[in-house]
C-alpha cells in the first residue's frame, strides 16, 4: 500500500503545470512553528533531517500529499536545506531561479518554501513569478527585470509551505522593518517513472485543459506556454511514445496512405 495518498487531482496537477506552484496556507501549528525561532541563518540539514522537522512538515499529510501527487510513490524526502534569514532592511534580491529553468519539461524536483512566521509586506516577503518555471533563460539577463506584471509577494500566515516548480522565478522582495524574517527551503526528488497515479475516477487521460493566459505573457508566448504545458502535462501522464509531441495539426503518413 502506498502510505503517502496524493492530495491533488487532475485540475490539480493541471493548475501546477500552468502556474508552478502550490500554495498550502498556514498549514503547520504554533508549537512546531515556535521551534523554528532560535534557527541559526545558512545551513539547517541537521535540524531539517531531525524526527521533528521529518514528522510535522515534511511528511505533513497536505504536503507529502502534494509531493506524492506530482512526483510518484517512492520520492525522495529532503534530508538538507537552507535556513533564509534577513532582519534588517534591505533592497531585496533580484529575480533568479536556482535550478535549470527551461532545460526540459519534466517534473524531477519540488523547490519547497517554509514560513514558520506571517510574512507581511513590510518583511520582505519571498516574491515568485508564477509560469516563470519553464522558460530558457540567461540568470544573468533575469537579475536585471523589475517589476513585472503578474509577479506575487508571498505575504502569508504562519506554518505555510509553498511548493514550486524548481527552476521557477524568485527573489526575496524589499525589506523595511527590522524584524526577523525565516524561510526554510527544501527539495523533494523524483524516483518512480511519471504516471497519472494522483486522484483520478477515469481511467481516461484527460487531454490538457489549458490555463488562463498570465498576466505578463503575449498572445505568441501564451501559445508557447500552451505547447510547454502540454508536454509537462503529457509527460507527467507518462505518455511518452514517440511522435506524443506532433502537432494537432499534423498525422502520421501512414495514416494518409492506407485511407
Ligand atoms: O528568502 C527569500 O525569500 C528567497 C531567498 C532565495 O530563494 C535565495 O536566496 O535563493
């Protein structure tokens, strides 16, 4: 039996694949969230492998659910993170992405954020770019974009857990209070070959039902994105015979010549 149940569904999965992201608001209680006030800035592998850490947030139902969901029985469970820590003011970050955004369509690695405090705007919140995940881009060209339409500051109660797409874009926003502001970031890996094994009563693989166009994206690129969401959503179906990526518009010659 698998004792990890996925939590998402098809639309679920589908939101994920557009967006690339999942947003579990102030799903860890107080006490644990209190443990998290003395953490040390950097490196937190220990206290992340700990029994505690392990139990209420990594295996947390909701979010083992949503990592069970989009990466397959068998995934592997973070033993290691970072503790990111700012208490004074600062300018914020500029927009990065910490894995290899654009190198493929797959889905191998959730990029995972804990909130163990609110985060108001005044903290600096972390601010991502939802879509962002699957476009090839130059980190050094994306340091240098400011605003940009769409973009969202993840102000949010306390014990949330964010789980991203990684490669998706982000930074720490602008910071102008003096209090101490944590995010805990972690990620869960991809061992089992992709299936259409979350929540489902059909049998029948749904073809891809495409997502509003983002706020930030032109007609061409949302077709782009179209295309791109497609192929994540067929591969995590685990449709990947050759020819899966025809276009619509085309069919086999075969088919031509026997009709
Ligand atoms: O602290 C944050 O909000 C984001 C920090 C981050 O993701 C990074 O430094 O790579």
């Amino acid at each position: 039996m698998d004792p990890i149940p996925p939590t998402l569904d098809d639309d679920g999965v589908m939101d994920f694949v557009a967006t690339g992201l999942v947003v579990l608001e102030g799903l860890i209680g107080p006490s644990f969230n209190r443990r998290c006030d003395d953490l040390a800035p950097g490196n937190c592998d220990a206290f992340i492998a700990s029994a505690d850490f392990t139990r209420e947030v990594l295996l947390h139902p909701q979010v083992a659910g949503v990592a069970r969901s989009l990466l397959g029985a068998d995934f592997l469970v973070p033993r290691g993170g970072h503790h990111h820590f700012f208490k004074e003011p600062h300018l914020g970050q500029t927009w990065h992405s910490d894995g290899l955004s654009g190198s493929g369509y797959d889905v191998t690695e959730l990029q995972c954020y804990y909130y163990p405090h609110a985060v108001a705007i005044a903290d600096g919140p972390t601010m991502v770019l939802p879509g962002s995940h699957c476009r090839a881009v130059d980190r050094e060209a994306i340091a240098h974009y400011g605003d940009i339409r769409g973009q969202i500051s993840l102000t949010v109660p306390a014990g949330t857990v964010v789980l991203t797409r990684y490669g998706i874009w982000h930074k720490a926003g602008p910071k102008t209070n003096d209090r101490s502001r944590s995010m805990i970031k972690f990620s869960y890996h991809r061992t089992a070959s992709p299936q259409r094994d979350w929540r489902h009563d059909d049998p029948d693989i749904p073809a891809y039902r495409d997502r509003p166009r983002l706020d930030y994206v032109t007609e061409v690129e949302s077709y782009r994105d179209r295309v791109r969401r497609i192929r994540t959503w067929k591969w995590l179906c685990g449709i990947d015979e050759p020819g899966h990526l025809r276009w619509e518009k085309s069919q086999p010659v075969s088919e031509l010549l026997n009709a």
